[in-house]
C-alpha cells in the first residue's frame, strides 16, 4: 500500500513568533495535523478505531530537529510516512520541506494504540490497520534520548490547571498543550537570543481536565531538561537543544 502522504501549509501571522518565523509550538501543530492526517489517509484514525475498535492510537515520544524555520507567508510541503512497525508500536517521520525541497525540519514519532475500556495497551493488528503498508527509511538514524534526569522542588518553575480547551478528541490533554507549558517557562529573552534545534517530548501518563500540572525545568549545557507531573505521577519528560544567535 502506498506509503506516503502529502500536504501543503501556508504560514499565517498567527503561526509565527516574534520573529516571524514559523513557532516551535505551532510547528507541533503542523506535526500533530499531518499525523492525524496520514492515518485518516490509512482509514486508521481516531474516529474509526473509536467506532469500530473501542481504541485509540496514542502518541508515547516525539523528536524534531530544525535545519531552518520557515517564516510568514512561506508555502511549505509537509510529507509523513511509516518507519517502521512492530507490535506494539508504529513509528513514522515528517518532513516539511520549502519550495525548492530544502528540508527545513522533520519529527519521528512513537505511536500505540490504548484500549478505551481498560486503558491498556494493544497490539496493532487488533485494531483497523493496512497490513500492506510499505516501510520507508527516514533521515533521522538517531534513536530516543533516555529521559531520566532528577528533578527536586527547587527546579519546579509553575504550576498549570488543566482547562477544557486542552482537552481533545480522546478526552485527555492535547500533546501540543504540553509544548504549551514546556515553551511558557522559557522567558522571551531565552527565545529572542537563542534558537532552538531540537526538541524531543516522551509522553507518559495522560491528564485530563481540572488537573493541577507541575512544571520542572533544569538548564545544562546549551540543552535543558523538563519534567511535568501531577501530583506524583509523571505526565511528561522533555529535553530541547538550542544555540546561540
């Protein structure tokens, strides 16, 4: 079956930072609208394993590295296809090329899928997904960070109620909400005098509305380290790489 899925973005003010290039956060809108895109493309989606397989696909990790942002009113081609697929587990990459196919960034990602009953993951080939799909290698030969850094109350920076607008189709908090919260304890200084290269996010637990977020930020050597729990539970670890303008 065929593999890739292809689609255009105009990039609006509303996308773009101080800068005027195209904004982390919104980047990982861009990101989350393919992949939710490509598996509608697959007949896979939310909505169809919701109706037909009491389940849901649930993303566990991302990893983006940006070669350039683009930046207001740039026309630009995001394509996504399948890495690879093992039980548990789908792994696909995106890339969002400029109109002379120069990649300006790409995502891996981890996908599973979560029964809705009992929460509990799933094989894939319980759920309505091609078998067919063809495996295509992406760039990126790096594998996941191991997110384990220790955090204290020292390096806690906010906390965040979780609100209905953070709340999606699965009735639990938008992946790019925590982008959200991770982004907001960076101060406009950081984001004025640095760039961002990577950025790579595990998600660990689910939140939901009404929720009380904790957010942890620990700042090494041109990386920094963030951990987001509720109460006692980790929700999500994070890891963002940046240099100086």
């Amino acid at each position: 079956m065929e593999n890739e899925y292809k689609r255009q973005f105009f990039i609006g003010y509303s996308d773009c930072d101080r800068k005027i290039n195209l904004s982390v956060l919104n980047s990982l809108y861009l990101i989350q609208d393919m992949m939710t895109e490509y598996f509608g493309f697959l007949k896979s989606d939310n909505i169809i394993l919701k109706k037909e397989n009491n389940a849901i696909w649930v993303l566990t990790k991302t990893k983006v590295h940006f070669n350039k942002y683009p930046t207001w009113r740039d026309v630009i081609e995001g394509t996504v296809f399948t890495t690879g697929i093992k039980p548990i587990r789908l792994e696909t990459e995106t890339q969002f090329k400029d109109k002379d196919k120069n990649i300006l960034f790409y995502a891996n990602q981890e996908i599973c899928v979560i029964d809705l009953t009992d929460r509990k993951i799933r094989k894939i080939n319980t759920v309505n997904y091609p078998t067919d799909v063809q495996i295509k290698e992406g760039i990126n030969k790096d594998k996941y960070l191991k997110l384990k850094t220790d955090f204290t109350e020292d390096d806690k920076v906010y906390e965040q109620k979780i609100y209905s607008s953070d709340i999606d189709f699965s009735y639990h908090t938008n992946n790019v909400s925590y982008v959200k919260l991770i982004i907001n304890s960076l101060n406009s200084d950081f984001l004025d005098s640095n760039k961002i290269t990577d950025f790579e996010i595990h998600y660990i637990n689910e939140s939901k509305e009404e929720q009380k977020l904790s957010i942890y930020k620990k700042i090494k050597d041109n990386e920094i380290e963030f951990l987001i729990k509720q109460e006692n539970r980790e929700i999500v670890r994070a890891n963002l790489k940046y240099i100086k303008e």
